[in-house]
C-alpha cells in the first residue's frame, strides 16, 4: 500500500534536521538535501524492518506518529511563516512529502 509521508526540514546554525512526523523519526544533515537525503533512507530501513515484524508489532510501527507535541513544535514555524509570506527572519522551515510503500 502507497502512502503519503508528512515531512518537515529546518535550519539549526549549521545543520538542517528533517523529520517523519507520521513515523516519528528524525535526522541530521549538513545541507538540506543532505537532510532529506538521510531521512529518506532512514524511512526505507525503518519501513522494511516493521514490515519484517510479525502483527500486531508491525501494525504498531507503521502507525507510530511523532506526539502532538513535537508536531506542534515542528510545524508551528512553518505556519507562522506562511502566514508571514516567510518575512520573519530565521524562519527556514520546510514542509514536504514523501510517497513510502508501508
């Protein structure tokens, strides 16, 4: 089954970090596309390892969402920088998907 990955992607100093809000999983990078990179191949193994698992293990790591709190913490800025027209300095937040067989 196809399914849509709801992604974000910040700016931290000299760092990006990158985020699967629908898996809970995030990782580090020297660039953005060094972030997205990572994270698109730590969703790869997570996903092949869950689907290894026997139910209802598997079920229980494929429907493992980041807590509210850390969505709201990651996509707050994002919203304010859209509503701002991205004018507010620092916002470098991004959102993305990514399409992942689960």
């Amino acid at each position: 089954m196809d399914r849509v990955l709801t992604c974000v992607a910040r700016q931290e100093a000299n760092t990006w970090e990158a985020a699967c809000l629908d898996l809970d999983i995030a990782v580090q990078g020297t660039s953005l596309d060094a972030a997205k990179a990572a994270l698109n191949a730590a969703i790869e193994t997570y996903v092949e390892d869950a689907r290894a698992e026997t139910e209802p293990d598997r079920s229980a790591l494929l429907n493992r969402r980041a807590p509210l709190h850390a969505r709201i913490a990651w996509l707050w800025p994002f919203v304010v920088g859209t509503l701002f027209d991205g004018t507010r300095s620092g916002n470098s937040t991004i959102r993305y998907q990514i399409a992942c067989r689960a």
